[in-house]
C-alpha cells in the first residue's frame, strides 16, 4: 500500500469566492475582480503576505453571496502579481499552494476573512506502491486519449503531466485542464485521498472521452453533409453557366426554388412531402425541353395547392343550428333532428367520425339545399358533386400520371375547390350511378363512404394518401333500390316524404315567394298573390311531391308581373284566384281526378314512385272468350305476377264470391292500367287488381272515393306495403275520403301528417273480404246519382 502524510496548520486569511471556475494547488491562473468585497480581501492579502483563500461559488449568478452559498474547501494560493483594469476592476495572477478547509468564518462586513486548516505534505515522504502506479498510468493514458479527442488543448502538455511523480499533484494539473462541470471539479478538489482522488479522476475523464466521441461523430456526420451541399451547389452553380451559353431558361432553377419553399412551408404528412420532393429533385434534374416536365408542374401545383392544414372551425350551437335549419326550410322535422343530434354528440365527442347521411326523396322535397343549409350551421364549407350518369371510375379516383391530360378525380378537384379538408361533400343523385367498361364508380365510392378507410384514401394521380375523415359526406338519391347493397350498407338513410297542401302553401308564402320577388327585382308592393291563388297553383297547375314546379309558377308569374309593371306603368299587380288563368293559362290539372260515378270495373289504386306517391286508375274488362288473361299498361313482371295471383284467389273462391266456377274458361280479362307509356311495377296494386276483377266478374260497381293499396296472396291474405305517407299525400291531393290499407302497415300512419289524418278514413284490411265488404258497392247503391 501507499502513504500520504498530512500535516494540519491553522492560519487565518482573506477569502474570495470565485464564480464559475476553481483554483487547484500547483496552478498558475490569471482571473479578474470587481466586486468591493474581493477587492478589500486582495489588498488585505497584500498588506500581509500575499496568501488568500479562494473557494468557488455554488450559482455564479449570485452576486452578493453568503457563506453558504459558496463552498467551505478550496485552494490557498499566492499572489504574483495584481493588474489594476479600466472600470475599476484588477486582474490577478495566482499559484495555487495547498487545499484548506474553513474552520470558522471571522467577518463578512467589508471582506470575507476566515480560519482555515492547511493540509499540506511532503512529496519524498509518499511510497508509491503497485496500484498506485497503476491508476497514474491509467489516468496518464485516458489525458493522452483526452488531448487526442480535444483539439483545443496543445499536446506538449502531456510531457510536461507524465513526469509527473507526485500522485496528488498528478491529478490536480489534469484536473486543471480538463472542462468539467463546477461541481466535479469541486468534487476532486475535496477528494483529499491520492488513490481515490485518481479514481474519480478517472471516471470524469472516461465520461468527458464519451462525450467527446459523440461530438466528434456529430461534427463528422454534419461536415459530411456540409461538403455535399457545397458540392451539390457548386455543381448546380456550373450548370446554370452552362444553361445560360446554351441559352436555356434560366426560370426553371427559381421555379424549381418556389415549389420547394411552399412544399417546405405546408404542414404536410412526411409520406407526401417525400413524394413532393422527389419528383421536385426530378424536376430539376430534367430540362426544360422535356415533355414531362408540363406533367410533374401539373402534380406539384395539386400538391401545393391542396389543404392539407386547412380547415374551418365548427360552430358547435346547437340552438344557431336550428335557427339556420328553420330559415331555410320547413318542415322536414326527422332530418332536422338528426343533424341536430349530429351536432350535439360533435359536442360531446369531437373525434367522432362523421356519419354519411343518405336523403332519399321525391325531386323538388328539398334534399340538395338541405346539405347546403347543414353546411352553413357548422360554418363550414359546401361541395356539390353530382353522380347522375357517371360511369368511369376515374371520375372519383383520378388517372394515373402515366395518361396524356392526367388529372385527380373530382373528390380532390372539389376538395381543392373548397380549400379546407372538412367541408359538408354533397354526393348527388346517387342512385343514378352507371357501370360500363371503364370501371364500377360505386366500387370506388365504397372507399370514400367509410369512415374506418378514408382517412387514407388514395387518389391514382396523386399516388398519397389524403385524409377525408373530417369531412362530413351527404348523398342524396330518389329511391334506394337501384343503389349497390354494399354502397347503401354505409350509409344511414333518411326518408323525405312528400310535402301536404298546406306545407306548400306555408313554403310558397315564406321561402318560394320572397325568393323570386328579389330575383326578378320586384317588391312586396309590386306584387302579391293570395293564398287562395297559391292553392290553386299547387291542385290545378302542379302535380308533385316537392315544390320544384310550384316554384317555376310563382316565377312565371313574377315574369309576368314585371312586364306588366314596366309596360303599363302600374305600381302593383294583384294576383287572386279569379285572375291566375291569365298568367299561368288554363289549369292542367283537376284536383278532384276520382271517378264522376261509381263504375263497374274500375279501382282506384295507390302507387309510389320516385317521383312520390301516385293514383293508378286500374280498369278490368271481362268478356265471352276461352279464358285468356290480357295485361297491358307496361306493367313490369311482379305486378303481372300480382295481377295473376289475384286471379287465381279468385279461381280458387268463386262461389263464396258469387261468380261463375268456369268463368277462366268461357271469359276472357283485360286488365289495363292507364297512362300506357310510363312503366310500372310493384306488388302494392294486387288488392286493386284484384278487386276491379272481382266487380267486373260480378258487375258490382267499385265506390268511387275509395282508394287502396296492398298486396295480395293466393289465400286472399293482404301483405304490408311501402311509402304509406306519400300514398295518402296522393289521394289527398284527389279528395279521397277513404283508403284502405293493409292492417301491419298500422305503424306508418304515424308518419301520416295528422291535418290528413283527420280529413281521411284510414281502414285497416287483413283479406281480400275486408278489402270487398268496404270497396263493393251493394245493388241498391248501383245507380247512385252522382
């Protein structure tokens, strides 16, 4: 083992702390003083015999320190020479001496002044053993490591550490050199143990070697760098000089720079921005001359200028909201609650994936201007996109770059339009979608209507993903049977009945009206129209679910009007039941369209359509024959089947019908369904069907208020049906009384208006005896005087 012998003195001195540096014994280091204190503690030093403790500061920002905020051992040093600074300042010239630790601190007024115990000892005194030797070497060998990795330090020094025989002063003078934190230094400084003080020694310099490692490879790795980017400039440098003795455009190197600094500046997905920059690297690369330069333009002016960070902000109110949907539209209750519910989960959940709403309606209900009312009650932006007729997939997903004239599909094209990532997307006429040889556009809807797959939906010409899941998606369509299983399955739909006479009329007075007064430049003291006349529009020159042809009657007249004012000179025109023929010509349409006598033969059936609901006025016919069964009115094949089942419920209940058992045998039946041009189909006319026979087969005449829809079984069971709503709106609109429904279609009164509840006699039938006992006149009622 070693041996280090201490010998303790006491001695009272001067103090300075010092702020972010410390003094270690066999030192020699110049520092300058400022403050008052240090000052009056160096010329106290001075005045005795140039000795002063210096110890270091614990935060060098403080600026008056206390004695415990500085540390209690450091180094006694001597004085070589005091050098007075302009400001006032003296910069010193020091050599430290020996450790010392504060025993007791006797004034801090002017100047701080301490008892110190001095450890001090004599370096023949130490025997250096085999370990001790061991950990200089090892501490010698890192230094030398150290000096190899820092440049900042001359490595003549080493000669001067390693001879060096004094283990403490050994690792004092490396200590001094090496850039190490305020507290490892003093954690050395305290360390009185030769062999210790080296082992700590050691660790520090071992960590300072790994640092330094690292700094070495960063500063590598960006010179690298750095080198290919002069190079790369350089070379790009020559080719401009080259391009301009050429007498190349000398634009595309700035264009090439103003793509670059938008791609740089959009808040992007790191997936698109390295696609951007790709094709902007082949951009500069390539020469102006080249065709596909006009290609890649095109697909970076659609990268930069789609919104990839932009989007509105929801104005999540929901009482706004209905202010909005009440403004624009009236009625329409069901869908108006379902946005509401919409925006209020919004509300509560804002990462809600949106729903795709599905609007099915008759034209002219208000579906298109529905989808632009939802947009203004978010505050958001509105896209319309219409699918009737399309047939090529590349519509909705765009063309590969690889195509002459290349360009995305229309859902980025309106997305770009719209500039935000989040507008309301109205997919219209969806129902009208085509198939041909270029594709299934509804295949690739299929992807934008599913909100687990379109916040990645993939455009071909883009070949990046966008993210369409913040977008809110209403489609809209007519019916729902022509649109794909799959394709319906992802939407949720709502039903838009049509509208009643008095809706109408509400909508008429205070949305169509006002609306084409300000199109046409009049005012309310230019024009009015009564609410009789309005009614008249809507039963004797319109016949729809919608309002879209009441409108074009009120514009009509709004037409009429002008000219009439501009012409005659007159402040107002008046427009009442008495004078509409004069502007819209004689009625087209007679409200009261049932039948003007009870007749034998004759049904009146209900039907829905697209279009809403419909009268079909079904006429049968029997006579002499062999039994034939002729169908005609373009009926499709289930209601051919219908009409054939009625018939054979008929065959197969003669006798408790009161007919002929061998009438299929020596009769012959035409069933016609007039109107012959527009196609028809559907099993809701088999109870018609089959009653108009049954009164021509037994000459009881039909009731002629009676209206009725239902499908009928062989058994002469009645079967539920569809559009209850729009059926009874239809018979409404001809002054039925009564209609007979089938009894499990209970349930869809309840979407029935209830002012047509009241005026109509809703009969519920479970059979075809029910459907006769209301429908067949009696014999006495035959010839009733109508």
């Amino acid at each position: 083992m070693y041996k280090e012998q201490n010998t303790i003195e006491s001695k009272t001195l001067p103090l300075i702390p010092l702020r972010g540096m410390t003094v270690f014994p066999h030192m020699v280091i110049h520092f300058d003083v400022g403050r008052d204190k240090s000052i009056k503690a160096l010329d106290k030093a001075m005045v005795d015999d140039s000795l002063i403790f210096l110890c270091t500061q614990k935060d060098a920002k403080v600026e008056d320190p206390t004695t415990d905020e500085f540390y209690h051992i450091g180094t006694i040093a001597k004085i070589k020479q005091m050098l007075k600074l302009p400001g006032g300042s003296i910069r010193v010239l020091v050599e430290g001496i020996d450790r010392a630790k504060i025993v007791e601190i006797h004034r801090e007024d002017e100047y701080f002044e301490s008892e110190v115990e001095i450890f001090k000892y004599e370096p023949d005194d130490i025997v250096i053993d085999k370990e001790m030797e061991g950990a200089m070497r090892l501490v010698i060998a890192d230094f030398e490591e150290y000096l190899v990795l820092n440049n900042k330090i001359s490595p003549d020094i080493l000669l001067a550490v390693t001879d060096i025989e004094d283990p403490g002063r050994l690792a004092d003078v490396i200590a001094s050199y090496i850039n190490l934190k305020i507290e490892e230094h003093q954690e050395i400084l305290e360390t009185f143990d030769f062999y210790k003080r080296l082992e700590v020694l050691h660790r520090l310099l071992q960590e300072e070697i790994e640092l330094l490692k690292i700094e070495d490879k960063i500063n590598k790795r960006v010179k690298k760098q750095i080198t290919k980017v002069q190079k790369e400039y350089y070379l790009k440098e020559q080719m401009k000089a080259i391009q301009k003795e050429l007498g190349e455009d000398s634009e595309l190197a700035e264009e090439v720079e103003e793509y670059r600094k938008k791609i740089n500046q959009i808040d992007m997905p790191n997936e698109v921005r390295k696609k951007a920059l790709k094709e902007l690297d082949r951009l500069d690369r390539m020469s102006p001359q080249f065709a596909e330069t006009a290609v890649i333009r095109a697909y970076l002016d659609w990268i930069v200028e789609l919104p990839w960070d932009k989007e509105t902000e929801d104005k999540i109110d929901i009482k706004r909201a209905r202010k909005v949907l009440d403004e624009d539209h009236y009625g329409l209750e069901d869908i108006k609650e379902r946005i509401l519910e919409f925006i209020a989960i919004r509300k509560l959940a804002k990462g809600l994936k949106g729903p795709i709403l599905c609007l099915v309606g008759p034209p002219g209900v208000g579906k298109t201007s529905i989808a632009k009312s939802v947009a203004r009650a978010l505050n958001r932006e509105f896209v319309r996109m219409s699918l009737g007729g399309m047939r090529d997939e590349a519509e909705i997903r765009g063309h590969r770059k690889t195509y002459v004239g290349a360009m995305p599909g229309r859902i980025i094209s309106s997305i770009r339009k719209a500039g935000v990532k989040n507008p309301v997307f109205l997919f219209d006429e969806i129902d009208k979608l085509d198939t041909g040889f270029r594709g299934d556009p509804a295949s690739a809807l299929l992807e934008v209507l599913d909100p687990e797959q379109n916040s990645a939906f993939t455009d071909h010409f883009l070949e990046v993903a966008f993210d369409l899941s913040k977008v809110l998606f209403i489609t809209t369509a007519n019916t729902i049977n022509s649109i794909p299983e799959p394709l319906l399955d992802r939407m949720e739909v709502i039903r838009i009945g049509g509208y009643t006479e008095d809706e109408k009329l509400r909508i008429a007075v205070d949305y169509l009206f006002p609306k084409q007064l300000k199109e046409h430049g009049l005012k309310d003291d230019n024009l009015s129209i009564s609410e009789n006349a309005i009614k008249r529009i809507v039963n004797n020159y319109t016949r729809e679910a919608g309002v879209r042809n009441l409108e074009r009657n009120i514009a009509s007249i709004c037409r009429k009007a002008a000219k009439k004012i501009v012409e005659s000179d007159i402040k107002k025109v008046r427009i009442n039941k008495g004078n509409l023929h004069k502007y819209l010509g004689a009625p087209k349409y007679r409200f009261d369209m049932q039948e003007k006598e009870n007749q034998v033969g004759v049904a009146t059936g209900l039907a829905w359509t697209a279009f809403g609901g419909d009268i079909l006025s079904i006429e049968v016919n029997s006579m002499k024959g062999t039994g034939k069964l002729q169908l005609t009115g373009q009926l499709g094949e289930v209601m051919k089947e219908s009409a054939m089942a009625g018939i054979s419920y008929i065959r197969a209940n003669s006798d408790s019908l009161g007919i002929d058992s061998n009438f299929y045998k020596d009769m012959d039946l035409h069933v016609h369904v007039p109107e012959g041009a527009i196609p028809k189909d559907g099993p809701s006319a088999g109870i018609t069907m089959a009653t108009a026979a049954i009164s021509a087969l037994t000459n009881k005449p039909v009731a002629r208020d009676i209206a009725m829809t239902g499908e009928v079984t062989l058994r002469g069971r009645v079967l539920p049906v569809g559009g209850i709503k729009e059926k009874a709106l239809a018979a409404n609109r001809i002054g039925i009384k009564k209609v007979l429904i089938p009894f499990e279609n209970d349930k869809d009164l309840e979407d029935v208006p209830t002012n047509i509840r009241n005026k109509m006699d809703f009969i519920l039938v479970k059979n075809m005896d029910q459907v006769l006992e209301h429908s067949l006149l009696k014999e006495e009622n035959n010839y009733e005087d109508n």
